[in-house]
C-alpha cells in the first residue's frame, strides 16, 4: 500500500536497538564456528524455533545464550556493522545502539574488546552511530558500578548509560547511586522501565535516576497522572512494537497502545529493540504497527519527527530533520 511505502522510506532514527540482539541465528552458528563455541542447538532453524517467547524472561535465557558466541573484537565488530547495513536499508539515519558489557566481561571477554569492536563499526558503518553501555538490572548495583570504572578507559567512545534486563523485582532505585555517578562524568541517562514494570518503575527512573528517555515505557497508560506529567516534561518514551507483541506485553498488535500514546501527547517512537530475535528490523516494525493500527500520514511524520527530537544528536544535527 502507499502508506506502507511512505513509511518504509521516510528517514527516521532508531533509538532503542540492543546490538546483541541484532545477532543473526546464522550470524550466532558463524561465530560459533569461528571461535570453537559450543552451542545447546544442532542448526539455524533448531535455534530459531526456540524463538517462542512467553514472557521478557524467556526471551532472556535465550538472548544471553545466543551472545556467548561473541568472544574478539572482530565479532563484536561484524555484529554491528550487520545491523548498520540493515538499518541503512530500512533508511535509519541515526542509531543510539545499547550493548550490555556485563554479559561479555562475566564470560572474560576484555572490556576493551567489547567497546572497540562496536565502536569501530560505528565510525566505520553507513550511517550515523552512538553507543550507549546498559547495566544489567538482575545484577548488583556494585557490579554496574564496577562496570562503569572499568569503561572509563573508552569514555568517550559511549555517550551515556542505559538499565535493561529482568525488570520486575528490580526498580530503578537499585541504580541510584551508578546513575548520579555517570550524570556526573557528563553521560546522558536512559532507563528501560514500564514494559513489565508498573507504571511506578517509570516515575522513579524520570524522578529518581533523572532520565532523559524512557525505555519502553508503555505502561504509563495505566496512570493518568504520569501520563500527564510525561507528556507536559515531553520525556521521549521508546516503543517497540514487534517486541512488546512476541513478549506478550500486549496480546495482539491491534491491542498495542502506540496509537494511544501518541494521543495523549507522548513523544513516542517505534524502534525495533531485538530485531534478531522480534521478527524484524525497524520497517518491519513499522509495517506491524500500520497494518493493525488506525494510523495514517501524520501519524507517521509524527513518529519520525519524535525520534529525532528524543535523540542525543547535537542540535544542530537534529534541526536538519525536524
Ligand atoms: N527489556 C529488557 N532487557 C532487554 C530487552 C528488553 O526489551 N532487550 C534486551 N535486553
Ligand atoms: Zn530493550
């Protein structure tokens, strides 16, 4: 349809990509040879078939196994410049990519290797690229601020800090004290919360970690006067479309609330969030969310418009797509 070819090609800002999850199962199988990794599935389409989520968790175990192929910089560095050359396609301008160290120091990988690898691509890659280093939310508040000291070395090879992982039992507030430090070394701040957490896991990261954006986010429907008070603050909430149906945040994509955020006056935006593992890349997204939702041509402006206001592009940047 027309609707469908202008979405597909307006230029647009990918703001809520975790690299890892950008990891291909042929990709996965590649690096499992390269490397001499053991993996617990026999084939691609084995290890594609586990793809069937229920909940974030489930999504998780599989996510974290498919990451232990990742052991040089040279692996870390064709994952990246894979998804840069799939996101060009999908005429992504800008990505803010996430990656999660802890999953690869844990496992001994160097810290430099992980940062250097991504980063390369990133300069290297056919569009524009920032990094920026999540703590896993599971893990202890020490051990994200050990992390962070041992990335000091490569400050200015990420420009901010973001919370992903398990996120129900695990409020912002763990994170307190590692997101005041990283506010201090001048990095901007990010958290996921609201995609399995209550609507209050939002309001502590906005008022508590002092967040820019927020990821996910979706739940804030469920109170009014959050939903208020994030769109007067004009706090940038990350949607994921794909990902928010195959974990089940939302039955169906007709039950999404994208329309509805909207509505309300949210600066919201679709990104693709694991596309390796979600079923698609950002058009694919935009796609799901267009065929199921009564969303038309100024939905879509709207949407890319977002997504380049709720970027860390200098100003000056930004005003070339605003
Ligand atoms: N939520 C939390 N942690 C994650 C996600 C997500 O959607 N993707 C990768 N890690
Ligand atoms: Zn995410």
């Amino acid at each position: 349809t027309q609707m469908r070819s202008i979405v597909q090609n307006m230029p647009k800002a990918e703001l809520h990509i975790h690299i890892e999850g950008s990891l291909e199962p042929e990709l996965i199988f590649a690096l499992a040879q390269r490397n001499g990794v053991k993996l617990a599935y026999q084939s691609v389409e084995e290890l594609r078939a586990a793809y069937a989520f229920t909940n974030l968790q489930s999504f998780l175990d599989i996510y974290y196994a498919g990451a232990s192929v990742l052991l040089k910089e040279q692996d870390f560095y064709d994952m990246t410049m894979a998804y840069l050359q799939r996101a060009k396609a999908d005429h992504v301008r800008h990505a803010e990519i996430f990656f999660d160290p802890q999953t690869h120091t844990a496992r001994g990988v160097p810290m430099a290797d992980v940062i250097n690898g991504i980063h390369r691509a990133a300069t290297e890659g056919p569009i524009s690229a920032k990094l920026i280093l999540c703590f896993l939310r599971h893990l202890s508040e020490e051990d994200a601020l050990a992390t962070l000291e041992a990335a000091l070395p490569f400050r200015e090879q990420f420009i901010g800090v973001g919370l992903d992982s398990s996120e129900v039992g695990h409020p912002p507030e763990k994170f307190a004290r590692v997101f005041a430090r990283a506010r201090d070394l001048g990095l901007h701040l990010v958290a996921h919360a609201g995609e399995e957490g209550p609507p209050a896991y939002i309001e502590t990261a906005v008022d508590l970690l002092k967040v820019e954006r927020v990821d996910h986010g979706v739940r804030c429907l469920e109170d009014p006067a959050l939903t208020r008070r994030l769109a007067a603050l004009r706090m940038p909430l990350t949607v994921c479309p794909l990902s928010n149906t195959k974990l089940r945040v939302f039955d169906q994509m007709k039950d999404h609330n994208l329309l509805d955020l909207l509505d309300a006056g949210l600066v919201a935006m679709v990104n693709s969030d694991d596309p390796a593992y979600f079923g698609g890349y950002m058009n694919d997204n935009f796609v799901a969310v267009f065929d199921a939702l009564p969303l038309g041509l100024a939905h879509a402006h709207q949407l890319a418009r977002n997504s380049f206001e709720a970027s860390f592009l200098p100003a000056q940047e930004k005003q070339k797509y605003l």
